[in-house]
C-alpha cells in the first residue's frame, strides 16, 4: 500500500482523469431519469448490465477452485462499500440535489481519505499532502459560493447533500481497501477478474436494496427507451471503465494522491449540466478548476 506522495506519469493522470468525467456524466444522467426509474433499482441494474459485459472476459473467477472464494470476506466488503453503498447513496442523493452539489459534496473526499488513513489504516499524512487537500477544497468552496464567499454563511444542506456525505465516507473505506494487494495476483494482475470478484458481492447487496425499496417505498420503473439508453451508458461508462481505471490509478499513485483528482468531478459537471441540464458554466467554474489542478499538483509532487 503507497502512502508516499508519488510522481505522476501522463499515463497515471489519465486514468485518474476519466473516472471523474464519466462518475460526473453519472451523476447528469442519474438526474435526468429521477422521475423514470427509483434509485436503488437504477444501481441495481447499473451493477446488472456491468456483471453480463464482464463475464465473458472474467468467468474463470467465479469457478469453484477461484482464488476468489478464499478472500470471499474481503471482496464482499468491497462490494459493498464501493458498489452497493456508495452509488446507492449517490442515487438517492440525485432525488433531491442537483448534479453539481452532489459532486461538489462528494468533493470533501481528499479530507476524509486522510482523516480515514489516519485513523484507521496507520497512514503518515505529510503536510504537502494535507495542503494540496485543502487548496483543491477552495476551489471546491469557490464553485458551492458561485464566488460570492457570503454565500457559504447561508448554506444549507438537502437530504441529498448528506446522503452524498454517507457515500462519500463509504467510498473512502473502499479506497484504503482498495489500496492494499495481499489477494492473489491471479485476481489482482487481472483488471476484469478483480472488479468482477467485487460485482459478485456488489450485485447482490444492490439487489438486496432494491428489493428493500420496492417492499417498503412506491418503487417504480418506466421503461422506453431513453431509460435504456441511460441505463445502458452507466452501466458500461461510470461502471466499468471508471473502475477499471480507478482500479489502476490508485495501485499506482497511491488512495491519498488519487483521492485528489476527484475533485475535478464537479468541474465536469458544472460543463456536463451546463450542456443538457441548461446550467451555464461561470467565471468561478474556471479560477476553481486551476484551484483544484494546483491541490494535485502540489499533493503528488515529492
């Protein structure tokens, strides 16, 4: 597990800039189709769709003799954290809040990984990385301020700003665990064997939300095809090549520096909401983006 700052390769950088372009096109579909679909049963068949495309590529994990079934506790942690909970929150928090304030709040990230590492998986949190947190968290503030800073005194949370702080803490767990490599490395070597022995679990904790949501809530689904074509996209997009390549940012940059550049995340969708929501960028979206650039920066550097 890294918890050193580390240089980052170009390679390195864009496989930790495409999981916040395609996670902030989630959180704008998952707000277009609110009224289409409940939320759980969208992560539910998010998580469907990404389990039937990995399967060809990643069948052999699942056999009797996997290596799989002998860290089954772990994989079954994953799955939750990263799969069942945290986009299960992320959807939920879509009913009530905007696509910008739902990433902008899941934002709060990098503190929460280095509060997370701190307290319970004895990582050393150096002030570069401290720092860079906090510089990425103004530009952060100065997109939740619209940059008028009085605005931050008259803030107030929806239901959907603190479920999105739920998952925000659940994916931080996931990272750190994420992190750690002591599975066997014909699971880990193999990108499709590895997300494939977290789906296992991850389908079935989202199933079993989706089945707690249409007992005891007016759960419901319209399906045409616009549904489909949302549910199609998130399931391939934000699903699996996000994590595939979240997957392999972090082996190599280590949770605390990757953490970072999940900041950019509501950047993209100040610009993704502003194309098919009619929420036009400002001049704040630009000054928060280099604010945001500076935090990796400095965070990532020896």
């Amino acid at each position: 597990m890294q918890t050193q700052p580390q240089r980052l390769a170009p390679l390195t950088v864009l496989l930790l800039v495409v999981p916040p372009l395609l996670w902030a096109s989630n959180a704008v579909v998952g707000r277009l189709v609110r009224d289409m679909v409940s939320p759980l049963t969208l992560n539910f068949v998010r998580w469907v769709i990404a389990f039937v495309l990995l399967l060809p590529l990643a069948a052999p994990v699942l056999r009797r003799n996997s290596p799989l079934w002998e860290h089954w506790k772990r994989y079954a942690v994953l799955g939750l954290l990263g799969i069942g909970l945290y986009n299960a929150f992320q959807y939920l928090a879509l009913q009530t809040s905007t696509p910008i304030n739902v990433t902008l709040v899941g934002s709060s990230l990098p503190l929460w990984m280095l509060a997370t590492g701190a307290l319970f998986f004895g990582a050393r949190i150096s002030a570069r990385e401290i720092g860079g947190a906090l510089l990425s968290m103004v530009g952060v503030l100065l997109v939740l301020s619209r940059g008028e800073w009085q605005q931050l005194l008259g803030l107030r949370l929806v239901p959907g700003d603190l479920y999105m702080i739920l998952g925000t803490i659940a994916w931080a767990f996931y990272s750190w665990l994420l992190a750690r490599t002591h599975e066997p490395k014909a699971v880990r070597q193999d990108w499709a064997a590895f997300l494939m022995s977290q789906l296992v679990f991850g389908v079935a904790w989202s199933g079993a939300l989706a089945a707690g949501e249409w007992t005891l809530t007016p759960a419901h689904i319209d399906l045409g095809w616009p549904l489909i074509a949302a549910m199609l996209f998130i399931g391939i997009g934000p699903a699996v090549v996000a994590y595939r390549c979240w997957g392999t940012g972090v082996q190599r940059a280590g949770p605390q520096a990757a953490s970072i550049f999940m900041n950019l995340t509501p950047l993209f969708a100040a610009v993704l909401s502003a194309a098919f929501l009619r929420e036009p960028p400002h001049w704040y979206h630009g000054a928060a983006f280099l604010l945001i650039v500076g935090g990796i920066v400095v965070a990532s550097r020896r």
